[in-house]
C-alpha cells in the first residue's frame, strides 16, 4: 500500500472514533475510557511509523517540506503528552473530556495540513514506486511501533 494512502487510512480511523466519543454522553464513562483507549493506541503507533519512517523518507525526497515536518514533529510532541495524560485519567474527571476535546482539535489541525499543505508535494518528489516501498515499511513499523505514548521520539523535549 502506498505510504500516504496508509497514513490517509490512519486518520480516517482516528476521525471515526472522534466522532464516536464526541456522540458519548457525559455518563457513559466505560465507552470514553474505551474509546479514548483506542484514540491512544492508534495516535501513538501512527506518530511513531511517520517519525521512524515517513518523515525521515520525505524531508531526503522533498527537502522543501522540511519545515512542515519540523512542526509536524513539534504537534506530535503536544499530542503524545496529551494522550499520556488521558491514559493516566480517569473517565470520571471533569477534565477528561475537556482534555480529548483539545486532543482532537489539535490532531484535526494536524491532519488537514498534512493532508493538504505537503502531502501532495511528497507524492509528486517520492513517486508511486518509492511510496508503495514506504508504505510496506509503514506497515512493518506498526508491528514494532510502541504503545505507550512517551515512548514517540517527539515526546523527547530535546
């Protein structure tokens, strides 16, 4: 599977969860603390394959993006603590559902300049070929990648 296709299919998983935890009524905690699970599960081995793979593959093929990729990296830094955060709380909090609010604004934003902004400029430097290759190493990453949101490259403050 091409590379961004991949990464296009991780944020369409990660949209319909938002759209079920935003359905979800202030005392169904069980289902937000599932959900909320699953948002961590997949944001976490998601920034983790485009850290280890993609972004390192995109800025050599399309150096122009790098800047986009360096605030790429900056917004998952956010993201990855923030979902370190909601692992740690509880359903119940007052802020629980505040903080995934935030999470998913900030993850929206991601997502449609990725999409938008320098994805189509990666796709024309990589090329079919190049992205089908990246998109197998994407695939194989998710395997190995992670679970536990600090464990991202980004959460380093470095």
């Amino acid at each position: 599977m091409d590379a961004i296709v991949l990464l296009r299919e991780d944020h369409k998983t990660v949209e319909k969860l938002f759209k079920r935890f935003e359905k979800t009524s202030d005392d169904d905690t069980a289902e937000r603390r599932r959900i909320a699970d699953e948002v961590i599960e997949e944001l976490t081995v998601h920034a983790w394959i485009e850290e280890k793979f993609f972004y390192p593959a995109a800025r050599e093929a399309a150096p122009d993006t790098t800047d986009h990729i360096l605030e790429s990296i900056e917004e998952h830094h956010a993201v990855v603590w923030m979902l370190s955060e909601i692992k740690g709380m509880d359903p119940g909090d007052e802020r629980f559902k505040a903080k995934m609010t935030v999470l998913m604004e900030q993850v929206r934003h991601h997502v449609e300049e990725e999409e938008q902004d320098w994805f189509p400029e990666v796709r024309k430097a990589m090329g079919r070929n190049r992205l089908t290759e990246l998109g197998g190493e994407l695939e194989a990453g998710k395997k190995e990648a992670p679970r536990d949101p600090l464990a991202v490259p980004s959460a380093d403050a470095k």
